[in-house]
C-alpha cells in the first residue's frame, strides 16, 4: 500500500465508494481516491489493473452486485450505455442489490436516452441517480484534474463533492439530470469532428508532396488551430497512435450524438458523415487505436503516410 495518503480532513466522506471501470479513466480515479484515504472497492476485467488498486489500497470487489450492497456511492467507469444497464440492470444487477439513499455515479459517457432509463430505474428503487460524464485524458485523471459535468440536484452534488475533489480540477454543474451528458456529446462531436477534419486535411496534403512541418506548423498559428490539434496534431505526424482516447470510443460518442440529433428532429449531415469516417477506420483494424488513427484509411486509399520528416531527413 502506497505509504503517503493524504491527510482526511473534516470535509473527507466517510462513505464507502466501489467503482467499477480501471480502464483509461478510472484508474486515476482510483489512484487519487486511495490516495485521499477514501474507503474504495474496486472491479475491472484486467485483473492487473486490479492488482494495481489493490497496492494502492483498494478493497476487492467480487460481483456487480456484492459490490452496490456494500456501498453508499456506487460509480461506473466503463465503455457503453449498453455496458452500463446491463450491469445495473441485468440478471443479477447491481441496481437491485443497492441500499435506499444510496448513489449510483455514472461517470461513463453515455447517450441521452440512457439517462432517462437509468434515472427512472434508481427512482423506483429509491437510489439517486448521479450522471457526471467528464473530459480530459487519462493523464488528466491520473493527476487528479479532469472536468467534471454533473447533471442533478445541488444536494447530490454537494454530497458527491468530497470525492470529486479527490480526482477533478473543476466540477460544473451544468443542470438536472441529462444535461451534462447532452453537454457532453456536443463537446465530443465537436472534437472528434475536428480529429477527422485536420486528419483528413493532413492525408491531403502528404499526398500531394507538402512540408509537413509547415502544414502543421501554418494551420496551428492560425484559424485552424484548436484543442485537439494541440493535444494529437503533432502525435499524428509521429505516427504515434497511443489510445489516449480510443478511436472505437471516439466512434463511440460521434454515433451517440448523431442518434439524439435525429431524434431531435434535425438535419445530421455532418454527424453522420464524422460517425462513418470513424466507423470505416474502425471496420478496418483500428479501433483499439487513438482517435487519430482516423487519418489511416485516407493514407491507405491514397499509399502516403502523413509525417514529420526524421531527423536524418530534416
């Protein structure tokens, strides 16, 4: 167990949190939990991610269920809205087995519609339901500063509050429940639509012979630079395809969008053109990469990688 828990303070929780989900996020989550000296069970299907937390100082979970009984919060981490309900709300679910007053905390990016069936399921069996979706990177959350959108009551949050401080930089509160997820998705389809913008605007351009370094180098001094170009722009041209953010979870988010727009009633051109330029990558091997590895079937129709030239070439 790590030896330097920070010191509990009179605003540290007492409550017992099991979290399910030690992938990209959660492990950070966990890490900064322990860290704070928070009671913290854990579960995940990589059992090293499992031997990880248990160094740390977390509990072991056994099953989904075991784990809701036993804790006052119950968080998930995972990858889908589907994941999510058939955890809680499957054969021997986790909802069923959860104490009156208790929390369920959803940290995974989830669709609209998901936050309705989940939120009524919690309701009829006395459980608060809690959607808080975040963005960052897992380094983010490995740090302890990722963004938290939290959808629900003020006292929820409040409650919630000592936890979040352990693992988030800032915490907004963004309104009832479902409307941080729908904040959410609209930041990701922005983003990812950007991904697959200046990938494909990179595969261009290798393919008719320009600098690289100067693509890169013009577009992010001006109209052209954002975010995400900050953060995977110069990884792409690396050819460092590292799932910081998985291209199948990109793909992911860009489809859950693209679903409640049409079901919004309005046009979803662009989405749909952003979720079958990530589908295409991911039907061609590269849904385990990073979000950038989009650029990939662009380089294979055209037989040009986009890249930085090497040292020895500069």
């Amino acid at each position: 167990m790590f030896s330097y828990l920070k010191q509990r303070d009179e605003n540290m929780t007492a409550e017992r949190i099991a979290l399910i989900g030690l992938g990209g996020m959660g492990r950070g989550l966990a890490k900064n939990m322990l860290l704070s000296g928070l009671d913290v069970t854990v579960a995940d299907l990589n059992a090293s991610a499992v031997a990880v937390a248990r160094e740390q100082g977390a509990k072991v979970g056994t099953t989904p269920a075991q784990m809701a009984a036993e804790a006052d919060i119950l968080a998930v981490c995972i990858t889908t809205a589907e994941a999510v309900r058939d955890l809680a709300l499957g054969p021997d679910g986790a909802l069923a087995a959860m104490k009156p007053g208790s929390i369920f905390l959803d940290h995974t990016t989830v669709s609209v519609e998901h936050v309705d069936i989940m939120r009524e399921a919690c309701e009829a069996c006395g459980v608060l339901y809690a959607e808080a979706p975040m963005t960052r990177t897992p380094i983010h959350a490995d740090r302890g500063e990722v963004n938290i959108l939290f959808g629900g009551s003020e006292d929820v949050l409040e409650r919630l509050r000592p936890v979040f401080d352990t693992y988030a930089e800032n915490i907004f509160h963004v309104g009832p429940a479902g409307h941080a997820i729908r904040l959410k998705l609209i930041h990701n389809y922005i983003a990812f639509a950007n991904v697959a913008a200046f990938c494909e605007g990179f595969a261009l351009a290798a393919k008719e012979g320009l600098d690289m370094t100067k693509v890169i180098g013009i577009i992010s001094a001006a109209g052209g630079k954002s975010g995400m170009m900050d953060l995977y722009g110069e990884m792409t041209l690396r050819r460092d395809f590292t799932p910081h953010m998985s291209l199948a979870n990109a793909q992911k988010d860009v489809r859950y969008y693209a679903e409640w727009l049409e079901s919004a009633g309005l046009p979803g051109f662009m989405a749909q053109s952003v979720n079958q330029t990530y589908a295409l990558a991911a039907i061609m091997g590269h849904a385990d990469e990073g979000c950038t590895a989009v650029i990939k079937p662009y380089e294979e129709f055209s037989g040009v990688e986009a890249k930085l030239p090497s040292e020895k070439e500069t």
